[in-house]
C-alpha cells in the first residue's frame, strides 16, 4: 500500500482488529494491520478492551482449536464476546487460526447474520475502489 501497488478504495463499517499471539504480542506488530484499516475510506476502527500488548488470545495458537475444552468458558467465545460488545459489524484478524476460531464463535452465538469476520486482506478486498467516472 505504501508504494501505491495495492489501493483500498471504500467500506462502510465498524471494525475491530484481533491482535494474534505470533504477529502481535510475540513480534510487536502492532500498528502495521491498523494501518491498513486506517487507508480503508469509511471504516471506523473500535479497539477492544485488550488489544495491542495486552491482547486475548483467541486459543488457536494455544492448539485448543484441536481440543473440546470442559471447563469454564471457551476461549475463542469470550473473545468473540469482547469483538461482538464493541458493536463491530466486521471482526479482523490476520491469522488463519484465528480467523477460524473466531468465526465458529460468531457462528455459536448465532450472529454470522450482523457481523463479518475477515482477515485483514479480506477487508482490503471487500473495499472496491470508486470510479471517478
């Protein structure tokens, strides 16, 4: 995007960005995936409560997308919960784990109907770009 190859063009919506273990808190990639929201015309970032350095892992990069957990609350349904009471209409990441994690998530709470999840180049996909014509 920085050398103008890639132009997003315009998306109405509320976003929320999921900060994955590996890019986020284990590289500190941070504001690189935010940036590329901010290029995005019409789209109005909402942060969750814990993001950036303090982000709530969706469980993936944990292997608990491999296990059926017994105890106390799924992991990638309380983070979902914490995407869905931002009031987002798209949740993004940019971790295929975690975009499946996340998405099943929206799926348990019966909301796949009022809120997208897409990784982030989905999103910059989803942005077509508006003709001068």
């Amino acid at each position: 995007m920085e050398s103008g190859k890639l132009t997003p063009g315009n998306m109405d919506a509320k976003v929320t960005y999921h900060d994955p273990c590996y890019l986020g808190r284990h590289n500190r990639v941070f504001d690189e995936p935010r940036n590329v929201l901010d290029a995005i015309g019409g789209v109005e970032q909402i942060e969750m409560k814990r993001c950036k350095e303090r982000s709530f892992c969706c469980g993936a990069g944990g292997a608990r997308m491999w296990m059926e957990e017994s105890l106390g609350k799924r992991v990638n349904l309380e983070r979902t919960d914490e995407a869905l009471g931002t009031g987002a209409d798209v949740v993004s990441t940019a971790c295929p784990y975690c975009l499946i994690m996340l998405d099943d998530a929206v799926r348990a709470r019966a909301r796949e109907d009022d809120v997208k999840v897409l990784d982030l180049s989905q999103v910059v996909e989803a942005s077509p770009q508006v003709s001068a014509d």
